[in-house]
C-alpha cells in the first residue's frame, strides 16, 4: 500500500492505493467520528462491493442507498434519494458519508455531505480509474444541470480516499480507458517525464499489468495532491486541472449525459486545446501529433462529433466556470507539461480551429 497526503492544514487527509483495501477495517474506521454511517453506490458497484464495506465497518450502525447508474442521474432529482435516506433514518450531524463507486457517486455524495445538516462527513472509496485518479481527491462535489455539467456544487473535503486497485479489476475496458485520459491530463499539465513513461507504458496499461496501474495512479494523485494543497478553491492554479474539459463538457452537455464517458470527452478536449493552442502559434504540430497519438493509443475518441456544430460548441462552452464577467479563459499548452491559463484566444479563433476539427482537417 502507498500513502499519499493532501496537505490542507486541519483539512488534510489521506490517500490510501493498493490491492485489497476497501474491506479493511483498520484502514477506514479511524476516520470515522460518529457512529452513523451512509454508504451511497449504484446498482452496478453495489452488487460487486457492498458486503465488503460493510463488513469494514463492524460496530458502527450502517445503512445504504443504492443509486441508478449513469453520468443522467447525476441531478437535483437522484441526489433528493440521499437526504431522503438519511432523514428517513434519522441520520444526525456526526454522521458519515462513504461514496462506493465511480465519479458520479463520488461527487453526489460529497455535495449531499457538504449541505446536509450544514455539513457531514464524508470517505471516497472510488472504484473506476478516472475516479481514483482525479476526481475522488481534491473536494469538489456537485451535480450537473441541463443547461450545465457540474455548475451546481461545493467544495468538501473527504476525511480519506481509499483506492483498491482490485476494484479495477471488474471495470470494463471503455471505462478504463476514460480513466486514462485524466491520467494523461496531468503528463500535459506539468508533469512531461510522465507523459513520456505514459507514451512507453500505455499499453501495460490497458493490459491492466498492476504495477503499471499502481505507478499511474499513485503519479496521478501525487499531481493533483501538489496542486490541489496549493489552491484549494480553484483561486488560480488549479484551473490547469480542467485541460481539456471546457470542450468536453460541452460535448457531454451537448450529446445528452451519458451518451460520452467524462473521459472519453475530456480526450477530445484536449486534442482539441492542443489544435487551438497550435493555431496560436504555442505548440508545434508535431506535439499535437503525440497528444493525438496517446489519446488513440488509449482507446479513447479523438475526433468530436459534428452533430454540435462549431455555433453550438461556443455557446455551451459559455456556461463554464471558468468565464469571468462574459470572457472565456481555456487551459492551453505552451509546450509539454506546460499548461496555462489564458484568455487570449478569441471566438473567432475557436470556431476556426472548431470548424477545421469538425470537418476532420
């Protein structure tokens, strides 16, 4: 087992990776403070993982939610089943929240424990690769909107993360390569030595050989940790995590969730910053080639699809988090591992560089 920490002064905690963890009670309860404890999964995790947990946490008074699966029931409606159970049962504020699956269970529970009673304890036991890589460490929560993926939420801490690499075991070979292209994210944001072992070792990858797995999820923590403890709320740096993302949500937005992994939108996006930050003149083609030949390398889309339209790309990419008063900020690259911020591409210049990808240039 590696352990890793968030170093975020009282809120600190502890990323746990390694075979074989999420029944381990010696390992979960000591970050449990109450007695009452909400574990929150959907139909196809719970079935695999449920018992286990359970059993984990012996002595305590458990109960569970069961959710449906899908990125469409990440929404006011389905997060409504979690308050409902908990109320129901009487939960109170020492109470504990354990998230037991993917993204979307993970962020639901968290905002449920970030509102509920003003704020409760929550633990992330992620069980997809994007999960444990990304978006189980750093305390964002929030569901999505029709109009907007993830424009409603908080910021809440976990009190541990726990990633059983065994779980990945069951994950199939779509959702594994959605993990990887957050995994990938972080070699394109600052990390270039991993973005070339990442170039080496893909395949290992989707071999799922476990030491492969276990370097790149630990690396993938370990960057996000470092950026995470520097910024917690999203202030300035940790903005670079969303390469990718502002093109992708507006691809899951667009095509109705569910229809695209996170991930597999997330890999177009960046293909696509990558293309944008070429036509500004940041970036030789010849790297644009690399970013686009990992991305494929993974198993994941490269080209977005033309039923949006460059009109309709931009104006779901306008309901973001990242524009400020009306200007739209992108995460682009300047070079390999060098990830920024910056206004400094124009709606002219986007549709551009959108109708040229759209077409398949």
């Amino acid at each position: 087992m590696q352990t890793l920490h968030v170093d975020l002064g009282e809120r600190s905690y502890p990323i746990y990776i390694g075979a074989g963890l999420l029944g381990d009670a010696a390992l979960i309860q000591p970050h449990i403070r109450g007695k009452q404890v909400m574990v929150v999964s959907n139909e196809t995790v719970a079935p695999l993982y449920l018992e286990a947990v359970v059993a984990a946490l012996d002595g305590l008074r458990v109960e569970s939610v069961i959710l449906p699966d899908g990125e469409q029931y990440k929404n006011l409606q389905v997060l409504n089943t979690i308050y409902d159970a908990l109320l129901s049962q009487r939960f109170d504020r020492k109470c504990t929240l354990v998230a037991l699956g993917g993204g979307v269970v993970g962020d639901m529970t968290g905002f449920a424990a970030a509102t509920y009673q003003r704020g409760v304890d929550f633990i992330q036991i992620p069980t997809t690769l994007l999960s444990q890589v990304d978006s189980s460490v750093g305390g964002k929560t929030g569901v999505n909107h029709p109009l907007g993926k993830n424009m409603i939420g908080a910021f809440h801490q976990p009190r541990c993360v726990v990633a059983d690499t065994d779980s990945l075991n069951t994950l199939d070979d779509r959702q594994l390569s959605a993990g990887l292209a957050e995994v990938i994210k972080y070699g394109l944001i600052d990390d270039p030595e991993f973005f070339l072992w990442l170039e080496e070792n893909v395949a290992a990858l989707l071999r799922r050989e476990p030491e492969a797995l276990a370097h790149a999820i630990a690396r993938s923590c370990a960057d996000k940790a470092r950026v995470v403890a520097a910024d917690e709320r999203e202030a300035g740096r940790r903005a670079l995590l969303n390469l990718g993302h502002t093109f992708g949500h507006a691809i899951e937005t667009g095509m109705g969730y569910g229809a695209w992994l996170h991930g597999e939108a997330v890999a177009v996006g960046m293909v696509l910053a990558a293309e944008l930050s070429a036509h500004l003149g940041w970036l030789e083609p010849a790297l644009v080639t690399r970013i686009r030949r990992l991305i494929a390398a993974a198993g994941l889309p490269v080209q977005a699809p033309d039923s949006i339209g460059s009109e309709r790309f931009l104006e779901l990419m306008a309901v973001d988090k990242k524009v400020l008063d009306g200007v739209m900020r992108l995460v682009l690259v300047q070079g390999l591992g060098r990830a920024v911020i910056s206004d400094a591409a124009s709606r002219v210049q986007i549709r551009d560089v959108l109708d040229r990808h759209l077409r398949g240039a």
